[in-house]
C-alpha cells in the first residue's frame, strides 16, 4: 500500500488523460472512415452537387456505377493530379462507369480549379461538411458506388489501379 499515495493517483490520471488525448484523433478518423465502408448505402439519387456554372448533377447514375473523385484545391497531391484524375473519369467511362470530380472550396478557387483539371470530366463543388459525412479523412479519395449508391470500392490517399476497378466492375455486375 505503500504505491498507493496522493502524488502517484495524480500522475495516473494525468497519464490516463495523455493516453485518451493521443487516441482520440485515430478514433475520430476511424470513425469517419467507417461511415464510407465497403456495402454502406452512403449517397442517394438526391444528393447532388453544383458545377462551375451553378447547375445542381446527381452524385450517382442512375443507368451505372459511379466513381466519386473527392479532391481538394488546397492539397497538393489534387492539384498534382489535375492531369490524371480526368484521364481515370474518361477511362472509367469507357468501362460504364459515370464519374464526378468534387471539390470542397469556395467558389473562385473551385472555379480556377476546374478550369486546370476539367479534361472533359464532370467538376462538382461540394462542401467540407458532405466530406465529412462521407467519410472522406484524406485526399484524393476514390468511391466506386452501385446504381443505388452503396459503397463497393474505397481507395485513400492513392489512385486505384485499373485492374482493381475492372474486378469490382466485374463482382458487381455479377
């Protein structure tokens, strides 16, 4: 009983607290990405963003699967990838698969975006907050959606190989 004594139940609790402190990020981000996990029913047919011009586009085809490109204008790894990204939306195109780009920016700075990585992709303006409902922890995120707007694919922090999309393609066209 000699340990148990005033000054080491206050070093416990302080180190309790360091320890919850520390944690409480990692939980956070899990937390977030669990609300985008694979077979989640995350985006409905009227859920929709604006483009350059203000016109309000569906986030999902109704006819095919979606790949939602979740950008932002401030990282540089999606402005790095102003060239790439739209080549993937074409070629998931080619596939069947429609494609939206988002961006959570202000309106100017979405705007000088989408005129560097447009490349015949649709651009859309989203906002912090549907990022975070979706889950989306880091950028680029890719979303490979079903027509009724469940989650099949995540890729975070990378872009997915095509190979990876073609056997989700395949998986869920049966």
């Amino acid at each position: 009983m000699r340990y148990v004594n005033r000054a080491n139940i206050i070093t416990a609790c302080v180190v309790s607290l360091l320890a919850l402190s520390m944690l409480k990020r990692p939980l956070q981000r899990l937390a977030r990405a669990r609300r985008a996990a694979i077979g989640v029913r995350l985006v409905t047919r009227t859920d929709r963003a604006t483009d350059v011009n203000g016109l309000a586009h569906s986030l999902i085809a109704t006819d095919s699967a979606t790949l939602l490109i979740m950008l932002d204008a401030a990282d540089a790894n999606s402005r790095l990838g102003t060239r790439v990204f739209p080549t993937l939306a074409h070629w998931a195109q080619l596939q069947g698969v429609a494609s939206r780009m988002l961006v959570p920016n202000d309106s100017l700075v979405f705007a000088q975006f989408a005129r560097l990585a447009s490349g015949g992709a649709t651009i859309l303006r989203s906002t912090p907050v549907w990022y975070d409902h979706l889950g989306i922890t880091e950028v680029p995120t890719f979303l490979l959606l079903d027509r009724s707007g469940a989650v099949r694919g995540r890729w975070s922090g990378q872009t997915p190989k095509h190979l990876e999309i073609l056997n989700l393609l395949a998986k869920m066209r049966g």
